[in-house]
C-alpha cells in the first residue's frame, strides 16, 4: 500500500521551494537558504501511550505528532523547514479505518500544520506490521540570525516566564494547541533571552532540566503559575469521584499545572531586566507569568511566604 | 528507563564536531561544514517485518537499521554527517534483553557504524509501549562539491551498472552489508554518474523505479546479472525441499537475483562511454557489472539473443 499512499501524498503535499526533490528519490534535499546550521528534532509516539486511537480521530493524531516537534523547533527559536513522517500502521488498520485510510487521514492532520508554519513535508516511510500505529516525526529548521536558544545558557539570578495556563492537557490542548514557534522567534529576536525549554513533561521537571543543563537550580512560585480551565476541570473531576487524596481544588489543580505532560508552552530564562521589559510590553498573543527563577544551587525549590525555599519534587511525565 | 538509556548513550558516544549540543537539548544543532543544502533519509523498520528479533542479534539490528539508511545516503552520493534513532521498545523487553537492555544492544550496533561513516549519533526519541520493536532511524548528509546523485537524470542509451553480486540477502547479507557510501562519492568525484537508485527492494523493482524516474524505461540482460552465493544457496534449498516450481537452479537464482530485497548495492547509470570506462578501470573494490541499460519506451524488458526484448515483471519487495 505504499505506493498508493505516495501517489496520495504527492497529490496532496504542494511543492515547497526548500524539497527540490520532491517525494521522488532514495532521500530528500533540503537546501538552507544560505543557512549552513540545521536544528533535527524526532518524535516517536505510540498508541495508548501518547494518543489513543480508539479514542482521538486520526488527523488530531497526525497533527498532534508534528506539532510536538514543532514545540521543540520553538524551544530552540528556529525557523521550521521540512518534516519527514514514518509510519508503522497495523496491518489491518484501526478504528474502522484500513491501514491506507489510516495513514491518509493522519497526513489529513499534518499537512495543513507543515503549511501554516511554511515547511515542506519532504519525506518519510510507510510500513505496515503486525502491532499497535506508531508515527515517528523529524523535522528541520534552521537558526535565525540570532543564533539558537538552547537549555544551558540559563543564569543564576534569571527569571523564569512561561508562555501560558499549564495542566489538564489531556482534556485536548495537547492534540490541538499550536506551537510557539512564531512567539519563540519573535522574543528570542527582540530580547536578549538567556534559555529555553517547551513543557512536553510537565511545568516542575521541564524547569529541573532547563536548570540542570544551566549548571543551576530553579526556584518556583507556586503563587504564580498559571493554571488552565483543564487542570481546574480536572481536578473537579477528581473531587467528585472521590479518586484525589484531598478535597482542596486549588491544590489538585496545581498539581497539575506542575506535573501534567504535553502543555507545549514555553519556559524561559532571561534576566530580570530582560523579563520585566518582556512582561511589561506583551509582545506576543500569550498569558506570560513569571513563575519563578534560576539559583546557583542545583536542585528544585517552591517560594514559601516566610522567604524561605522548599524542596518540590520534580513531578512529570517520565518517558 | 528513557533517563538511565540517556546517560548510557551520553557516555558512549563521542563528541562529534558538527553536533554541537550533545544529546542534551529540545533539538540537536547540526553543521553542515558550509554547505546549504542537507540530504536526509529515514527508515523505520519493525519487528517480523524488516528483522526477527527472536533469530537476530540486536547490535546486528540496530546496525542494519543505520546501514539502509547510509545506502540512501549513498545513493545520492552523500557524505553521512548524523544519525538520529528513534526506538518504540515493547514494554517487557524482548529476546531475553529487559526494554533498557534491548535500547543499549541496538545502539552498540549502530554506534560503531556511525564511527566507521564519521558521523554524529545526535539525538532520537526513546519510548516503550505494548507493542514489537520498532525503530526510526533518521540519517543527515551533505552534497559534496558534485552535487546530488539523483534517480532522475539517466537518459536513454545509458548503461546500468550494478555495484556487487544479488539476491539472498536475507541469509546474512541484509544485517551486514557495508552501505556503498564511499564508492558512491568516489565514483560520482570522478565520472560523469547520470543517476543513481540503491537496491534495496530488488533490481527488477528499483531498475523500474530510476527508469521511471528518468522518464525511460529499461532493459535488463538476464546473463549479465551478478547472482550471489546467497541466491544459489536459497535456490539449492528450495529445490532440496521441493518448494519450488521448477529444479532448474540458475533460474531459480536469478529469480532470487531480481527480486530479492536489501541487496544495498548501487544501480548507476551513465552514458556508454563513461561506463566503459568505469568498467576498465575498476576504481573501487566492488564486482561492478553491466546488467542493461535504459531505452526511450517506459517499462522493463529483457534483452533476448536474437536482439529482441521481452517484457520483466518489476518483481520486488513491495511495501
């Protein structure tokens, strides 16, 4: 079915001025614009781990699977170019779909996301096997003139800024939300940002690692973290089937907020100057907080009233 | 167990100068040497369906999975600059090997290849889930200073050469090979290569594929084949066990000759003279052989003594 899904795909992916091969040869060439640096990011996801197929229509799947790498392109502050999809489809399809269907209807859900952030989709592999769908993404971008932003150039002192409300994804942001690329590119030129990491594990262990790579510590405030309806939604839920271990909806909620996956929001470190001139002008579309800051001492700390630190535990989606 | 499988790798694999961030960021940072353009290929192979992990070592699976990868590479003349492996790990592990044990047995197999090819393991994506062992491996290079090798440039008249003996790969061959990397860019450095496709579905298939490319068609001569020991072997056995139609063993060979997969060597094409040429001087260490060439009609024929064609079926390895 392989072929029948390319001469799909062909009719359905425009030509992109960076794949000059288009879908035609043992590999593909993407050409950089000048740019001599690519940013790879790869993504695998398996069914009933990070979708549920039973449960999510396939195109939410596909779009989900890019847009995930795309989160990691705007960590970085790059610039998206090409992606490339493998597949391994369960031989018999899935959820009423035949393995063509399947693998058609998830690039339903790609090819628009590849368009709207300018990529070409430029490549990939399609398999059928006897086992579960499974979607693995790269996809290439390349810096901006600025460089690239990575997780370790964080400084003892910075502020931490997240992007948006965090928890609850699982009620549906994480199959829809659009990725920061654009934001990420937009601060990342007009201010001097020190790091940056995309919350795919959960806002506490997300901040742990962007501080260990640092070669620091993070403290939070739990005070200021924004919390989504859905963590909120979630917690409610949990209270009323009596599944939590406490009543208290605002602590429910903050747990999710700390340790619940796929947000795809921002986290990022910049000096206090830097970050309250960010805050203060709003340069982008998004909910900034400032959550929090980096310390010398490693480790991961919530702010207690008093001005003393707590240790808080590095909650999050461990793969 | 992604953690533990990180810090193993972390520790074997070397720094490599064009993968600047290690294994530690959102996304790997890769140089291209002042090139802008990057060749890139990917292959994700499964369990029952591309190996048998119940009857293969995994370091021979994980180095059969950056080997096909290398001889797309190869197929376009490409110089391997970084490898990116993505594992979907069954949850309980398999073979004997617990999912942490398997991800660090794929990755000995991989990580000397990488080394023997000069290039960076320089990220992936590691998960486990309920399901066989799947992996993606993403592969990066860069045009030399000749260009890309395409499928698309043979012309008719051109002669198809073919880079070492056929069939019955999947006695050994397939797990192995030695992707024809090196030979591609000497003999793309040296000669005028018109187009180029690696065998990795059979030579019937994808001498369809780069005439079709090309907009010719081609023409195989059956005598001029190189048949491997391999594809004698497994026709030996079919007539041993009678499984097959007919006892006349070089027709059976051929048959595994033509359409047998994951052969990785390289079908070229070049105008006569060039690949008499080639042929004379033997520059790399291979059995290079002269099997057909292409012809203005679309299709595959064989060239019978009396100067007419007959038409080939494209057989192959269909996805």
């Amino acid at each position: 079915m392989e072929r029948e899904f390319l001469d799909w795909l062909r009719s359905h992916t425009p030509c992109h001025p960076c794949a000059k091969l288009g879908l035609n040869d043992d590999a593909a060439l993407v050409s950089l614009a000048g740019r001599d640096e690519v940013v790879v990011t790869t993504d695998l996801l398996t069914d009933a781990v990070d979708f549920q197929l039973d449960k999510h229509e396939p195109r939410r799947i596909g779009r989900q699977a890019l847009a995930a790498n795309l989160s990691d392109l705007a960590a970085m502050a790059a610039k998206p170019l090409a992606a490339f999809v493998s597949l391994a489809l369960p031989r018999g399809g899935g959820a009423g779909y035949s393995a063509l269907e399947l693998a058609i209807a998830l690039c339903e859900g790609i090819i628009p996301l590849a368009a709207e952030f300018d990529m070409a989709l430029a490549g990939g592999d399609t398999n059928t096997y006897d086992g579960p769908l499974a979607l693995s993404v790269t996809a290439l971008g390349t810096t901006t003139g600025h460089g690239p932003l990575t997780r370790s150039a964080g400084q003892p002192g910075d502020w931490l800024i997240v992007t948006g409300p965090l928890g609850g994804s699982i009620l549906g942001h994480m199959l829809d939300f659009t990725p920061r690329v654009r934001e990420a590119i937009l601060l990342h030129e007009r201010y001097d940002l020190h790091a940056a990491i995309d919350i795919s594990d959960g806002l506490a262990l997300d901040a742990s690692r962007l501080a260990a790579a640092s070669g620091c510590g993070a403290v939070l405030n739990l005070d200021c973290i924004p919390i989504s309806q859905d963590a909120i939604a979630l917690a409610e839920s949990e209270i009323e089937s009596r599944s939590a271990n406490t009543c208290d909806l605002p602590t429910l909620a903050l747990r999710h907020a700390l340790g619940d996956g796929q947000d795809f929001e921002l986290l990022i470190a910049a000096d206090p100057t830097t970050a309250r001139q960010i805050l203060e002008d709003r340069p982008i579309n998004c909910e900034l907080a400032h959550v929090g800051k980096l310390v010398p001492e490693p480790g991961l700390w919530h702010q207690l009233a008093t001005g003393d630190r707590s240790p808080l535990e590095p909650t999050g989606w461990q793969h």
